[in-house]
C-alpha cells in the first residue's frame, strides 16, 4: 500500500476554516439523507417519524471519501440506530440484512467500490460537497 504524503501544515484560521466546513457539510449530509428517506425510518415495517437518525452505512471516522456522500446514509429511528438489540450499531447482520433486501443494487455495489477511497479533507474539497449536498436539497 502507499504511504501517505505528509500533510502540509496549516495556519489557526484554516483549521478553524475546515472545522466550520466540516460541521456545515455533515447538517447537510443528514438533511439530504433524511429528506431521500421520506422523514422516516427506513427499516420495513417500522413507521417512526420522530427522533430520527442519519447513519452512515460505512464508518464516518474511517471512511472519508464516503463522508459526506448521501448513498452512505441511512435514516433510522433511535431503536433501530443504537438502542435495539438488532440495530445498526449492534449488528452486522441487522445491516446487512436491511440493505441487501431493501436498498437498489447499484447503492450496495457503489459503497462496495468506493469503501477504500482515501481523500484528503481540504478546505476546495469541503467547498465542491457543500455545493454538491446543497443542490440535492434543492432538488
């Protein structure tokens, strides 16, 4: 495997510049998965529309470049996110299971090519998926 080239260094303010990117970026990507799902928890059968969810199918801390892209996100109820002993944190298989059997292939088949995507977070990067994240909102 490659190594990773050293990052540059950056000043106070570029780090505060990514920090509040960043931050504005994922209320995106939660606001754009939570409007794909309908306001709703997306296991079948469950008809909750209050205390809502976005979870990203592939880890947020171990996948950048699947961060901020809304095919990694779905909107689950607190049980079925954390809580419940079938949910998305507690079970693979709960996961697995739910989007094998309820998702379109191409999502599934897209999060499987790209699970191993390494990006590096910058302030342009940040920029061009807020852009991205806001046109989907306005569709």
């Amino acid at each position: 495997m490659a190594r990773r080239a050293k990052p540059k260094k950056i000043t106070a303010a570029e780090k505060r510049e990514l920090k509040s990117l960043a931050r504005k970026a994922l209320f995106l990507w939660k606001a754009v998965v939570r409007k794909n799902a309908g306001k709703r928890c997306q296991v079948v059968g469950c008809k909750k529309t209050k205390r809502l969810q976005s979870h990203h199918i592939e880890s947020y801390s171990m996948n950048r470049g699947l961060r901020y892209d809304q095919r990694n996100g779905i909107l689950l109820c607190t049980r079925h996110h954390k809580f419940g002993r079938v949910s998305a944190h507690k079970s693979f298989f709960f996961m697995n299971d739910l989007l094998r059997n309820n998702f379109e292939h191409d999502r599934w088949d897209f999060l499987i090519a790209h699970y191993l995507d390494e990006v590096e977070i910058t302030i342009p990067y940040l920029k061009e998926q807020i852009a991205r994240l806001e046109r989907l909102m306005g569709e």
